[in-house]
C-alpha cells in the first residue's frame, strides 16, 4: 500500500497563493494517474486536477487557469500551486493516486478526475481562504 502524505495547506486571503505537496511511499509501478480532490463542508469530494505518469494533465472547469499541478519523479512528490485564491476554494485538500502494470492499463482508464478511478489516498490538508 502507497502512503501519501500531503502538506501546505493553511489560511490565506482571497487572492493569495499556496502550494499543495504530496509525498509518495514508493511508486508502486511506473505507470499511474495521481490528482488532487478537495471536499468542503456538506459537499461531495470534487477532483480538480490529475496528471498520468505520461504527463498529461486534466482541470476541472473550476480551477482551471489558476491551479497547476505537477510532479517531481525523483522525490516522488505531487504539487498543486494554487493562485488567485478565492473563499470558495476552502476545503480539505486531498491527494490520491492509482499505479498500474503497464502503460496500456493507464490508457484504458477514463475520467481521471473520478474519484472512484483512486484506490490510495492521503489523510488532507486544510485550506482556508478569507475574504
């Protein structure tokens, strides 16, 4: 079992910055999508960002233009710079990710913003933004 561990998260004003890290146990295999989720109070988990092992990237309409994600292969770590904070974007942050065998498994996969595509989760991060 993957342990990701994310950190970053804290309280900002609307229109602040902050930048999410998630840091993998291992990669289990080389081939995998890894995204943030976040979920705010009474609302269902919403993915915002994915990014495959190939380096495609997928936004939610939501955080698109202001959210990147990314990832540093070596440190096995996952980011999301998040800019142009709004009140709405508080919520508990979360990181997932789903390693599979082979590349062709990945391809197979739809809907990397799902989140029932992820079996391995972190425990979040809280992000407060003020208005």
């Amino acid at each position: 079992q993957v342990q990701l561990v994310e950190s970053g998260g804290g309280s900002v004003q609307a229109g602040g910055s902050l930048r999410l890290s998630c840091a993998a146990s291992t990669y289990t295999y080389n081939h995998y999508y890894m995204a943030w989720f976040r979920q705010a109070p009474g609302k269902e988990r919403e993915g915002l960002a994915s990014i495959c092992s190939d380096g495609r990237t997928t936004y939610a309409d939501s955080v698109k233009g202001r959210f990147t994600i990314s990832q540093d292969r070596v440190k096995k770590t996952l980011y999301l710079q998040m800019d142009n904070l709004k009140p709405e974007d508080t919520a508990i942050y979360y990181c997932a990710a789903r390693y599979a065998a082979t590349y062709a498994a990945v391809r197979q996969w739809r809907s990397p913003l799902a989140r029932t595509l992820y079996n391995n989760w972190g425990q979040g991060t809280q992000v407060t933004v003020s208005s």
